[in-house]
C-alpha cells in the first residue's frame, strides 16, 4: 500500500497537534459575547453563535479594486533533523490532496489550498452554523501579495497583541496602545540584540 495521501497516517502522527484557540479569543469575544464590537474581521465561527452576523469582503482601496487581505498562512515543513521524513512527507501530501482540503472545507476548518473548484464550492457544508451565509465572500477578492516582513515582525506583532483588548474594550486610546506597544517592542529587540 502506498503511504502517499495516507489517511490513516495522517490521523495518527498529524491530528491533535494544532491549538485550538488563538491568542485572538479575547478580541472574538468582543464581538460573539460582549457584543461591543460592529464588525470582527479575523475569521468565522464554526460553532453557534448568539449574535446575528454574515459575512462581506473587506474594505479595497481605490488602486486594488478586487484585492483583499493578504492570505494567513498555515505551514508545514519537515525539519532536518527529523527521523521520520518519509512519513511526514507522506503526511504533508495528504493534507494537500483533494480528499484533506475538501474534508477541512465542508467542516470549515479552512480554505483550501488546492485550486479545485468543487473544494472550494464545500466550504461550510457540513456546518450548520453556516447555512445561508454569504460564504462567497471569503474567496471573492484576489488575495494580496505578501509585504516584506522585518526578522523582528513577530516581536512587535505580539507587543501589539497584547494590548488589543484593553483598547477594545476603551480602557487604552489608539495613541497610548501604539505607543506602549512600540516601546515594549523596542525593549524586547534590544534584549534580542543583546543577547539576554
């Protein structure tokens, strides 16, 4: 039996090895709980949700007509060092294969990867909590192309991060988050520099 697009073997070494939240929880919440936030633009939820909401593209700018967000990605990779390649290449094939994309997109677990139209089309079929919305704005707009990012992005990525809830909720300004977070940054790479 071929190990290539190997379901059985993606189940075993791959599936529980994800996070099932993001450290976003607190910005969701103020949008699915709390309901102080008009519009949440971040990603969809699987699960019921006691506010009415749908879905519509982003905002374009004038010059890109038809571009939306860059595309959030998901990696794999198989380090060096690893003494399963052959198995995990196997694993990384699988999750590519039409089988994987369309299973993850009529669960809703994700866009596919894949250009295969009717992947695409079973995005949110399995999924109750999808029925009758506009789930063709999540793949209307050309993705944009990725920007040059600085080797400290992550860094100031999760400076930011951490103070989005406090400005949400009004307890910080746009002024003083971006402020504290610049500075919180700055600390952080010189740490990095220096080696501490």
């Amino acid at each position: 039996m071929s190990l290539l697009y190997n379901k059985d073997l993606f189940d075993k070494f791959a599936v529980g090895n994800a996070l099932l939240e993001g450290s976003f929880g607190g910005i969701n919440n103020l949008f699915y709980s709390s309901k102080v936030a008009a519009m949440y633009a971040a990603s969809i939820p699987g699960t019921a949700q006691q506010v009415n909401w749908d879905l519509v593209t982003l905002p374009e700018f004038s010059n890109l007509r038809g571009i939306g967000s860059q595309a959030s990605l998901n990696l794999a990779y198989i380090p060096s060092i690893s003494k399963h390649k052959e198995q995990a290449f196997e694993i990384i094939a699988y999750m590519t294969s039409d089988e994987y994309q369309t299973d993850i997109a009529k669960k809703a677990l994700g866009l596919p990867v894949i250009t295969t139209q009717s992947a695409k089309d079973a995005f949110g079929q399995d999924n109750p909590n999808l029925a009758g919305k506009n789930l063709k704005a999540l793949t209307k707009n050309k993705p944009a192309a990725p920007f040059q990012q600085s080797p400290y992005q992550a860094i100031t990525n999760n400076q930011l991060e951490k103070l989005w809830y406090q400005l949400g909720k009004g307890q910080l300004d746009i002024n003083t988050t971006l402020r504290m977070a610049d500075e919180n940054a700055v600390k952080e790479i010189e740490k990095l520099k220096s080696g501490q």
